[in-house]
C-alpha cells in the first residue's frame, strides 16, 4: 500500500508525540496511586474521554470495518454490544464503584468470597487483559505493516514496543494524556472526516448510491440470526461490566457523578462509533473494491477514499485505537498482578492502602518504590505480549478467548455482590472454579472435535461457563448458613469479616 510522505510525516509524528507524552507524564506519577489510577481526580471531560478511547480499540475500528465490509449492518453488534455494557455499567455499578478506592476488581471479590477466590479472579484477570493487550497489538501490526510495506509480525514489535515504553513510564497518567489525543484523533478521523470523504466520492455516490450498491441482505442487523447476535451479547456486555480495564478507568474519575455520566456518555459514544466503522466497511463494498483480507479493507478504505495527510491522519486514529486499550489493558494486567498476587501474598496486604508509607504535609503517599515495582512488572507484561502477539496473529480469536473467560466465568459472582443483601463466600468460590472449569474443558472439547459451537468463538463457552456459574452460586447460597453483607459500599460502617 503506498502512502504520499505527508501521510508517512503524519504517522510519524503521532508516534513521536506519543513517546514525548510518556517522558513528561513520568513527572506526575510519583506515587502508586498516580502510577495506577491518575491520583483519582480526572474531571468530566478528561474521564469520558479516557473511557471512550479505551472501549473503542482495534477490533471496533479495524475489526469492525471488516465486518461490514463481510457481514454489512449486523457488524455493529461489535461495537455496539461493547457500548450496551458500559451503559448497563453506568446505570448500575460505575458511581458505587468510584467510592470503593480500591485498586482491582480482584480486592471486590475478596471482601465478598475469601482470599482463594482473590487468587481465582486474579489469574482469570490476568487472562482477559493479557489477551485484549494481544488483540490490539495485532491489530496496530496489521495497519503498520500496510502503511511501511513490512512483514506484519515485526510491525507488530515496533508498535507493541512504542505503546510498552510509554505505558512504562507515566503509568495511568501517560494513559490517560495520550488518551485525550487519541480520542481528538479518532473522533475527528472515524466520525468526521471519513463519512464525508466516503459519500462524496463518485464510486458510492452519496448515502442513496451506498444504500442501492450494497446487497439488501449488508442491512440486516439481525444478519447473524439470534444465536449469532447473543453471542456478542453474551461475549462483551457482562465483560464490559466487570473488566478489570474499565474498573481502573472508573476508579481515576474525582467523584461518583463524573464515574456515572462519563461511563453513559462513553456507551453512547462507542455505539456510533461503531457504526461508522461499519459503515466504512460497507462503503468499500459499494465502491467496487476487492479485499482479499477483512484485515485490510480499513486501510484499502482509508487510501482509496481521502486525499493525502487526511489519510495519514485516519490511519494514526486506528493506531490510536488500539493503541488505547492496548495501554489500557497492558496497566491493568500489571496491577492485577502487583495488588492481588504481590501486595497481597508476597507483602501480606489485603489492599493497597493498608501500607503505612511516608507521606507529605497534604496527606499524599510517597510510594516511588512501588511505581518502579509496577514499572518493572509493566514492562515484563508488556514484552509477554508482544511475543504473544506474534504467535497467535488473530484478532478475534485472542478477544473471544478474552472475553469467554471474563463473561463465563468471574461476572456471575460479581455482579451478584453488587445486587444480593446477603452473600456466600463458599458461593463465590465454588461458582470461580466451576465455571472456569466449563469454560476451558468446553474450549478444549470444540479443539479435539472440530465443532466450532463449542471451540474459541463459539456461544457454548460462554454459556456453559455462565450457567455453572450461575446454578453452582444459587445452590451454595441457598444451604450456606454463613453469610455476610456484602462488602460493595464502603459507606457501611458495620462490615462483617469473612468466615474463616
């Protein structure tokens, strides 16, 4: 694919501003919860707009443009059953969530089910984001590779390695500043400029000349017939909801207004996000191009329809979307594994502000011990995915494997914290086990058989998963004589310990 130097100028220069970002963000993160969670003062538009870059990634933009490209209309339900979750998040949890001041999703679960269901949620954790920071690597390789005409796998490195280095030296601050420029880009590439380069160029002609050169059944949403639909559903919306990724987006929010309306306004952002990326695709499809690859109709759609820089511009906003979660994913990984198997097995603490660190006249802890040690894990995560990365060079398969684990198997007992009066720890962890239990052996199953239902991708995972989840946890609770308030609402006063 050959690009005009103004394009290559622009790409570079994102690049380069991506890194100098970085360098000056390391001066703001001084202490562990700078590192983590942007010191927990983000305002309404800098939380939004941190949260919407972070839901709309590689597989919305590159992804999603290749499956309307494929599939037409009924592509949307990617992104827009990405969207749907952080809706139900918004509605339901994000503003409780903000006031938890924890640093995972894994410490929830501990104060409601045990230290051992701690462990459980941490290594399904880990999973899920080790995989999503996978799907977007993969992603910015394929756009990089088009753009420098070099093999896709080196690429892959050159990309991992930029959004590696700067997640490495600010933390949630380089995250969350490069954020902002990222969704300006995106916003300003996907939403703007590329719906009026599309329908104005003669091959379309216009939304009357997109409607009439697609095939009728390209607007179908429900194109991919009910089971097919529910499969996105099930995979995101529940995933969305209880993502390590986007909980320690919730927690940099100042107050639980800003948690609860920047989380809505971002679900509302990412379904018509979505739906331009969609239609990108199909506007390729109507214009008579031939893509033998999905992978690439993102970048065929974007040089054949703008004009030079504008093009260099719309390609740096699909870096930069996955390059978002990319970052976003890479530091929730390393704060999983550094608060809930670190801290609190090797350091022996159940949250993080249990340590008696120095701190300044304004109350502020000095951790500068701890943001290495997270730098340090950071970077050893991030070079794992990388390689990880060049091994499985799938998109999808590394997010439905990402998002099977989370959604199968860790949102039943969670989200159960969050609506039950009372709660069992033996539910709690009985319902991890056995769900992460179906969910692998059906995996494993659909591998060995060949039956697609049943292997990464399929609904059966998912749903298994779930439903061991989901009987297991009501069967315990139901004969569990030892119950407890749950511990979501850290303005009860009168919190039960655990059992022991």
């Amino acid at each position: 694919m050959a690009l005009h130097p103004l394009d290559l100028a622009v790409i570079g220069a994102y690049f380069l501003a991506m890194i100098g970002i970085g360098f000056w963000s390391m001066r703001m993160a001084r202490t562990r919860e700078d590192y983590l969670v942007a010191g927990r003062r983000l305002q309404f538009p800098m939380f939004f707009a941190c949260m919407a870059a972070m839901a709309v990634g590689g597989a919305v933009t590159v992804g999603g443009t290749g499956k309307g490209y494929q599939d037409g209309i009924a592509g949307l339900w990617v992104g827009g059953s990405l969207g749907m979750g952080l809706i139900l998040l918004g509605m339901l949890v994000s503003s409780k969530l903000n006031r938890l001041r924890a640093l995972s999703i894994n410490e929830v679960i501990e104060r409601n089910y045990g230290a051992t269901a701690r462990v459980f949620g941490a290594v399904l954790t880990i999973i899920y984001t080790v995989a999503l920071s996978v799907v977007q690597v993969v992603a910015m390789g394929s756009i990089l590779a088009g753009i420098l005409g070099i093999d896709t796998r080196l690429a892959m490195v050159y990309a991992g390695l930029v959004v590696v280095f700067y997640t490495f030296l600010g933390g949630m601050w380089s995250v969350t500043l490069t954020d902002i420029v990222q969704f300006v880009i995106k916003t300003l590439g996907i939403l703007l400029l590329a719906p009026i380069f599309v329908l104005a160029d003669d091959r379309v002609g216009g939304l009357g000349g997109l409607i009439d050169k697609v095939p009728a059944s390209h607007w179908d949403l429900g194109g991919y017939g009910r089971m097919g639909t529910l499969y996105w559903i099930l995979l995101y919306v529940p995933g969305l909801v209880i993502g390590q990724d986007i909980w320690q987006r919730v927690f940099t929010a100042k107050s639980s207004r800003v948690a609860q309306t920047g989380t809505l306004a971002a679900g509302i952002y990412s379904i018509v996000y979505a739906l331009a990326a969609v239609l990108l695709g199909m506007a390729v499809l109507a214009a008579g191009i031939k893509v033998d690859k999905p992978g690439l109709v993102f970048e065929v759609g974007v040089v054949s329809f703008l004009p030079m820089g504008i093009a260099g511009l719309l390609l740096a906003a699909a870096m930069a979307a996955a390059m978002s979660v990319a970052s976003g994913t890479i530091l929730a990984a390393s704060t999983v594994v550094y608060n809930d198997l670190y801290l609190r097995f090797v350091r022996g603490q159940k949250h993080a502000e249990i340590d008696e660190a120095r701190t300044d006249a304004e109350g502020h802890v000095h951790t500068a011990t701890d943001v290495w040690i997270n730098r340090g894990i950071a970077l050893a995560l991030g070079v794992v995915i990388i390689a990880l990365s060049v091994v499985i060079e799938d998109i999808f398969k590394a997010l439905d494997l990402s998002y099977a684990f989370l959604s199968g198997c860790v949102f039943v007992p969670v989200f159960a914290a969050f609506v039950l009066k009372r709660v069992s720890p033996r539910a709690g962890l009985v319902s991890l086990a056995l769900s992460f239990l179906g969910v692998a052996s059906t995996m494993v199953y659909g591998r060995v058989s060949g039956a697609a239902d049943y292997s990464i991708g399929g609904n059966y995972p998912i749903m298994i998963g779930m439903a061991l989840g989901l009987v297991s946890y009501v069967v315990v609770h139901l004969v569990d004589h030892d119950k407890i308030a749950p511990n979501v609402d850290p303005d009860l006063a009168d919190i039960e310990e655990l059992p022991v």
